[in-house]
C-alpha cells in the first residue's frame, strides 16, 4: 500500500508542477460536485424541469453519499497533504480520502441524467464532467488517483443497479400503501444508520497519525484532519428518508406538475430555496453540533425535514399559490 500512496504523491506533485492558472478551472470543476452546488442544481431540476428525473438524481445522489461515507470510515485513508506537505492543499477536507466522494458522486448523478436524457450530447458531457471532476480532486491535492478510480467504479456501479432495480422497485412500492411506504423509507434510512453506526465503531478510538495534522499544516490547509463523525452518514440517510417519506404523502394528493411559465418556475425556485435555507441554514444555527447522541439525533431531524420540504412541502407551497398544478406523477 506504501508504494501505491507514494505513486499517488508523485503524481500530485507532477500534476501541481503543471502550473497555477489550472487552479481556478480545477476549483470550478470541483465545485460541480460539491454539496452546496447540488443543493441548487437538484431543485431545480426537481422543481422545474421533470420531478421524475430530480427524483431519480436524489436518490442516487443520496445512496451514494451513504456508501462514499461509510467505505470512507473503513479505509481510513489519508489525504495527499497529510501524507506529504509538499503536495499543496490547494482546498482543505476534514474526511478521510479514500474513495473520492466527488468521483463517485459526479460518476452517478451525471450519469443518472445523461441515462433519462437518452442523447449522445448527453453522455459525451456526462463523461466528460465525470473525467474533469475527478481530474480537478488530483490537481488540488485531495485525493490519490486510487481514491478517484474507486470512486468512479462505486458510482457506475450504484448507477447500473439502481438503472436495473428502479422498475421493479417502483411497481412494488406503488402496491403499499401511504403508511408502509413511509415505514419502508424509514426501515432503509435505518439500515444506512446501522451500517454507519458499525463503520464509525470500528475507527471511533484508532488514533490519527500525528503527522497527518502537522503536514496537512504546513501545506497550507485551512481545515485539519478531523475524519471520525457519523455526520455525513446522517446526511445523506436523513436526507433521503424525508425524500421519500415526502414524496409518498404527496402522490396520493396527485403529486405536482413541473410544467409552467418561466417566471412560475423562477418562482418556484426562489420560494422553495427560502425553505431549504430556513431548514438548513435555520435550524443549523439554532440545533445542537457535534459528536454527541443529541446533535446526531437534531442532525437527522433537521435534514429529513430538509428532504420532505424538496418532495412534499416545497410543491404543496407550489400549488397553493398557483405556481404548480397537481397531478399524479409517473
């Protein structure tokens, strides 16, 4: 393993030598695979453009992040810059590396859309995408090239099966009723907590080598080393509870209608983001933070009723003011 991380700092270190003006295109690619750019680009998608597509990039989006989370705990992975401080950290992370969260997530959600656009254009950019996002974790010092070529095989990987379960699974839950389809989302949440739950036991009292804060210093990050937490797990597994618990007491309501003038969907939008920062922002500085039991258990309320306001309560505000019809998705 030791001559696999020193290739992977050799091949930092040649790809940084390349120069600095790929720094800002690196960060911009980067940036299409972060949190805070998915959060608006899904509503969008969800709220505007085809909910059954949002729907469909959510999921994936989400099932995604539990596993990245949970494979991130049981590798324990350094970064590039805690291993060697000659590799800069042109930005900082807090969990551990391996595998690449935003390879795999860039090789899913891209290629969930590309899936239900069904064009060549599609996938070409789709690919590409996936290839720069992936590129842009090597340059800026975050990942080993092991980490990124994992995380594309993890996310092609949930994409095929979710692609070859959806069907199926779908036709299944549509025979149970509001109430058990509310309970199946809770069981599946529960079952990524427990997964969770056994990964972070496991490394919770392994010691982080010292070095790792010293040289994640020195090579400039602004954050430092701190990979032990369930709160990504939480996240994503709350996140897609109240995803789907909303969307299972929307349908019977007869769902929404995506369609619309421009400025109903811009209005769409605007409403719904003011929720999702009430919800994420708000309730993020009012809630208790940490590691302990009490801010886990805030935690997962708050983004279960992030996930439940995207679905269920975002497009009941919609239809109440005129800016959406109801109807019955498919």
């Amino acid at each position: 393993m030791d001559a696999i991380i020193q290739a992977g700092i050799a091949f930092a270190l040649w790809f940084q030598g390349l120069g600095a003006w790929l720094e800002i295109p690196m960060k911009g690619f980067t940036f299409l695979g972060s949190e805070e750019f998915l959060l608006l680009a899904l509503p969008v998608i969800y709220w505007c453009v085809d909910a059954r597509i949002g729907l469909r990039m959510g999921v994936i989006l989400l099932l995604n992040g539990v596993v990245n989370s949970v494979l991130k705990l049981a590798f324990f992975g350094p970064r590039p810059y805690w291993v060697n401080p000659q590799v800069k950290a042109l930005v900082s992370e807090t969990s551990f590396g391996v595998p690449s969260g935003h390879a795999q997530m860039a090789a899913g959600l891209w290629g969930m859309l590309a899936s239900q656009v069904r064009r060549p254009w599609a996938w070409g950019a789709a690919i590409f995408l996936i290839l720069m996002i992936g590129l842009s974790r090597l340059y800026l010092g975050v990942h080993f090239l092991h980490d990124v070529l994992l995380g594309w095989l993890l996310g092609a990987l949930v994409l095929w099966a979710l692609l070859w379960l959806w069907d199926s699974t779908v036709a299944w839950i549509q025979t149970k009723s509001t109430g058990q389809q509310v309970g199946l989302a809770f069981l599946l949440s529960s079952l990524m907590l427990i997964a969770g739950a056994i990964a972070f036991g496991a490394v919770r009292n392994t010691p982080l080598p010292p070095e790792w804060t010293t040289n994640a210093l020195a090579a400039g990050a602004h954050e430092l080393p701190d990979p032990v937490s369930l709160n990504s797990v939480i996240t994503s597994a709350a996140t897609l509870f109240g995803l789907l618990a909303g969307l299972a007491w929307m349908q019977p309501r007869g769902g929404f209608d995506t369609k619309g003038s421009l400025n109903q969907r811009a209005l769409r939008f605007v409403v719904g983001l003011v929720g999702v920062a009430i919800l994420w922002f708000g309730l993020g500085a009012v809630f208790p933070r940490g590691e302990e039991l009490i801010a886990y258990l805030f935690r997962y309320l708050r983004y279960t009723l992030v996930g439940g306001w995207v679905s269920a309560g975002g497009p009941w505000v919609f239809i109440r003011l005129g800016l959406a019809n109801a109807r019955r998705a498919g």
